[in-house]
C-alpha cells in the first residue's frame, strides 16, 4: 500500500517519470528474480547446515530453541 502511495505522489509530481517506471517495474521484476531464487536455495543450504550442527544435541535432549 506505501509504494502504491509512493507511485501516486510521484504520478502527480513528474507523470512521466511515473509511466516509465510502471512500464519498467516487470522488467526490472524479471531481471531480479534469480537472484531471488539463489538467495532461497542458499537459504535452504544454511538451514540444513544449522540442523545437522544441531542434531546431536536434540539427541541428548537440549530445547531447540
């Protein structure tokens, strides 16, 4: 709801600097979302690596969190 609030006052502050970047934000949503893929896996990586460190000790009956 912000950024639609921020395009609007940007719509009536420079319109066609507004148009540009409603034409280019799926562009721009396509260019990043590799990236934002990577960044899931990478995530996914680091969990993995956390429960395995932890394994032993949720055997011998520490809390998880």
């Amino acid at each position: 709801m912000l950024s639609f609030m921020l395009w609007l006052v940007l719509l009536f502050v420079c319109w066609p600097l507004a148009l540009l970047a409603l034409m280019l934000y799926p562009l721009i949503w396509l260019l990043t979302l590799p990236f934002r893929l990577i960044g899931i896996g990478v995530e996914g990586v680091f969990e993995l690596l956390r429960a395995i460190v932890m394994l032993p000790a949720r055997i011998l009956g520490g809390n998880p969190r």
